[in-house]
C-alpha cells in the first residue's frame, strides 16, 4: 500500500477555466515544498486518445517519452514541473471502455452483467491509482476534463466519490474550479453560477473541499465569505484566481493566496520548505521585461486555431526569455502563400518556422517559405514536415530533381526524398501507430545542432510516419544539406543542416514537447539566438 495522496480538480459554470493551469501551479508549489507529485488528466470522450482527432477539434497533440499521444495539458504539466509524464498520465473514456469490453471478452467478469458502476468505475479508480502505487509519488493531481454536470463526465464523480469515501478526507480531497463573473451592469461579482455548480456536484454525492474562482476582479471577503456559507467549505478555503498577465504567473498567485498550504492543511502533510520559485521568477523577470524583439514566421496550416501550436509558442517563450527578448509570432496560412505573395508576406521577419503537419494541403506554400529562408539567409527551423519540405525544397531547387516529393502528398513521385518508413508499409490501423515516443540521434560534432545541444547523444520525441529517403543521402550532401544527426541503430536522418547558411536546421522529431521553463529547449534557444543576430543586421 502506497501512502500517496490524491487531489481531484473538477470544473464548473463553463469549460475553458484553465483547470490544467491551475494543477500544473498547484504541482509546482508543492513540488518546490519537497513533494513529488504528477498530475492526471481524465478526458470524458469516446475516443482512445487525441491521437486520430484533427487539430482544429482539439489544440495540439502531445506526445510523451513512452509515446503515448495526448491532451495540450499534459505539456503543460511538464512544462510547469520539468518531470514527463507518460501514457498512465492521461485517460479517455474510450480507453476506459476498452479495457473493460476486452475483458469481458475473455470472459473475465465471470458471467455478470457490465455496467457502468461498478465496472466503469472500478477501471477509472484503477487508472486513478495506477501513478499511486508505482510509489514514486507523494501526490497525485488529477484533472476530470469537462465540466460538472456534463452527462459524459457523470461516471467520472462518481468514481471521485467513491474515492474520497474509500481514502478518507485526509487523503483525498476535490478541488472545483468555477467561475465568478462580473455583470457590468450591475457593477458586482456574482456567485450564483459557482453555488448551482457545486450544488451540482453535491447532487453526485461530491462536496468539494476548496473553492477555486476564476475572476476579472478581486473577490472581496464578503463575498468569500457567502461563497464559503453557500458552497459548504471554509471561507479560507475559497481561493480567488484573478485573470493573469501570463500563464506563468498563476503559481505566484496561487502561492500569495495560500493554495498549497491549504491543499498540505487538509491532506495532514506539512513540510519546512517554503515555495521559493527561483529559477521560475528569473525566468518570469526576464519573459516580462525584455529587452530585444524579434519576429518569428510561423507557418502551418491549422494556424485558426493557435492551441495546435501550443508547445512550439510556450518554447519561443522559454527561449525568448533566456535572451531577454520577446518573441513576435507572425501567423501565416500555408494555403495564404502564393509564388505572388510571400516575399510579401515574410517580409522583414527574423526567423521562419514550419511547422509539423499531415497531408497536402498548404504544402506549395510551405515549400516557398523554406525557399525564402534559404535564399536570403533568414534563420530557419522546420519541425518535422517542416524538415521533410526543407528536404524537398533544396532537391526541387537546388538539386534540380524537379519531381523531388514526399509520398505522402504524391505516391508515385519520380524522385521520392521524403518515403513511407519501412515499418510503417504494413500498417493498416491509423491510431497509435506512427513512429511515436522517444528515439536516440547521434549528432555530428561540429554541427549547428551540436553547437545548441553541446552534446553528441541526443533523445528526441517523433510522430511521424515519412523519413528522409537514404537513397538520396549522397547526391544532397554533395549539394550541401548535410544530415548532421541519425539514429544510431537504423541510420534514418533525424537533422539536416545547410552548412552555407547562417541558420537552417530541420528536424525529424519535435524539439517542442522537451522545452520546459526550468530548461529552454537547446535548438529553440538557438534558432531564437540567430534570429536576434539577423533583427541587428
Ligand atoms: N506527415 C509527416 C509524416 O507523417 C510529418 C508528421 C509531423 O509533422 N508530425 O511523416
């Protein structure tokens, strides 16, 4: 038996709260006490993961070491708290079904009848305490995606329920997100929405612990105090979240309104440390009061919705601090990008991103942005497909194989640079199936790539099912894109590099899922390193 602590985030009156935010800030200020601690979070939908969900239904997917294919929360939670996380770190209801209809299959429930309590909610419980008992955890955060009173979310109270009833109070407790909205016209806060969502919630048999309300205003203790009478908790207990500057300030809030010390109050924990944030408020000086800008392209084709993007924009951040320098995202549509109008477009930003994606559309206008970076030696980044375009530009236009093309847009390109993995050729089922998950690189000393990371053995996080075609390896060399980094074992080319210019790098893998405020990605920092270098020009 582990002695791990649980701690439940639900939400109510609206989604969108910034329940991940408020977990990742309450992690972190329990981990800077000394606690070791993860955070969970259980989404109520059908699918098995956000694998298969286009990015316009669902912000980005994020990818752990173990390759699980995940919730933008989980980024996160690793961003906040610099420890990954790992496929138990996130759960779907498809998943949950799943487990429990196999195992009906092999006839394992002995002849019952399946049903959502107990079976359901016995196989969440389960996947709740599976981080638990691997004893390495002193506290468990977990967040229930949606919000209280949501007919999906119904099975996943009623397993918080039967958890705090099973642990005790000191051992669980359910924090519930709300919101307290500002009526203009009225010129007050209103607590109505926050007492019918916690009604809400008792109708489950679930009486949260501590309030969290999300405010444009300050919360006055008045109202503290009839939000505490009405929603049955302490009115030391009712925790204002007043909307922040950036998101890297919620852990500040959170610690001057003494979130963690009552969370460690009620969990009977206690701890000499207090939160000191060092390494984060150096980080939080330097994002906020920067003293250089630069422009970044960044070019994709979900660009509507700019959670697609999230890790790449949270590791500009990451870096952009780390030289004192705000970074200036310009978005541009991939499909927008005519031979007519991108020198129009780029113009006069210091740096080009493009970024990762599946299939063609948009690419014409990916190709020309890599083309533009390359001839006038703005710095340049591709991330995956954007490696692969930077691989087909140069042989389309430098190597003159005008027909060069990834499969994936042409199956029967005369010159196909960028191919279908061999391990992929059989693959027939879409979800969980790519090349996912954490791969070592071995880097060329010498190389740009080798300059950011200062090291020769790389680990990197891929979701991909194309690489570089080998059989082109020589021929683009020889014209000067060097693969500076490979896998060790199978020798696919992980990095390309134009030596002749002064910063073009492409990688295979997704350098954004690692930036962390504690550690900037090495590329993200250099490649913002070269585009400050290019804005004094
Ligand atoms: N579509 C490309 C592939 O599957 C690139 C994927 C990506 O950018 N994540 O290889």
């Amino acid at each position: 038996m582990s002695n791990t602590k649980y701690v439940f985030v639900t939400g109510g009156v609206t989604s969108s709260l910034g329940k991940g935010i408020i977990a990742a800030s309450l992690a972190k200020l329990l981990q800077e006490r000394g606690f070791s601690v993860t955070i969970q979070k259980l989404d109520p939908y059908i699918n098995i993961d956000p694998g298969t969900l286009n990015p316009y239904e669902h912000g980005e997917c994020y990818v752990t070491e173990d390759g699980a294919e995940t919730d933008l929360d989980l980024g996160h939670y690793e961003r906040y708290l610099n420890i990954p996380t790992s496929q138990a770190n996130n759960v779907t209801t498809g998943r949950i079904y799943q487990s429990v209809i196999n195992k009906e299959r092999k006839g394992e429930f002995l002849g019952k009848t399946v049903q959502v309590i107990p079976h359901i909610t016995d196989e969440i419980k389960r996947r709740i305490q599976i981080l638990g008992e691997t004893g390495d955890y002193d506290i468990v955060i977990t967040e229930i995606g949606g919000t209280v009173g949501d007919i999906e979310s119904l099975p996943y109270v009623e397993s918080v329920r039967q958890m705090l009833w099973e642990k005790g109070e000191d051992n669980a407790i359910v924090i519930h997100l709300t919101l307290v909205p500002y009526l203009a016209a009225a010129g007050e806060l209103k607590t109505k929405p926050t007492q019918h969502s916690v009604k809400m919630l008792m109708q489950s048999g679930v009486s949260p612990n501590i309030l969290v309300c999300r405010t444009e205003h300050e919360i006055s203790d008045d109202i503290k105090r009839k939000l505490a009478l009405f929603c049955n908790v302490k009115t030391e207990d009712v925790i204002q979240s007043i909307d922040a500057e950036t998101i890297y300030d919620v852990p500040n809030l959170m610690l001057d309104q003494g979130l963690d010390e009552v969370v460690l109050k009620k969990l009977q924990l206690s701890s000499p440390l207090k939160p000191e944030l060092k390494v984060w408020n150096n980080f939080l000086q330097k994002h906020k009061n920067p003293k250089h800008e630069v422009e970044i392209a960044l070019i994709g084709k979900y660009i509507e919705l700019q959670d697609s993007y999230k890790s790449i924009t949270e590791a500009f951040i990451h870096a952009g601090s780390t030289h004192e320098t705000k970074v200036k995202v310009r978005w541009i549509h991939s499909e927008s990008l005519t031979p007519n109008n991108f020198e129009k477009q780029l113009d006069g930003v210091n740096g080009i991103l493009v970024a990762p994606g599946f299939g063609d559309r948009g690419i014409d206008g990916k190709i020309k942005a890599v083309q533009y970076a390359r001839e006038n030696n703005i710095p340049f980044f591709g991330i995956c497909l954007g490696m692969q375009m930077a691989v087909i530009e140069f042989s389309k236009n430098v190597l003159g194989l005008k027909d060069a093309f990834s499969t994936e847009m042409k199956k029967d390109a005369l010159n196909p640079v960028i191919n279908l993995m061999e391990s992929q050729e059989n693959v027939t089922e879409k979800g969980g199936t790519m090349r996912l998950g954490a791969w070592d690189c071995k880097v060329e000393k010498g190389s740009k790539t080798y300059n950011a990371y200062k090291s020769e053995n790389i680990s990197e996080r891929h979701r991909h099912r194309y690489e570089f075609n080998n059989d082109y390896l020589e021929q683009i060399e020889t014209a000067g894109m060097k693969a500076t980094g490979t896998n060790p074992k199978t020798g696919l080319v992980e990095v390309v590099e134009i030596t002749n210019h002064p910063w073009f790098v492409g990688v295979q893998y997704h350098p954004e899922y690692k930036s962390t405020v504690l550690k900037p990605h090495p590329l993200f920092v250099d490649f913002i390193k070269a585009a400050l270098k290019q804005s004094k020009k």
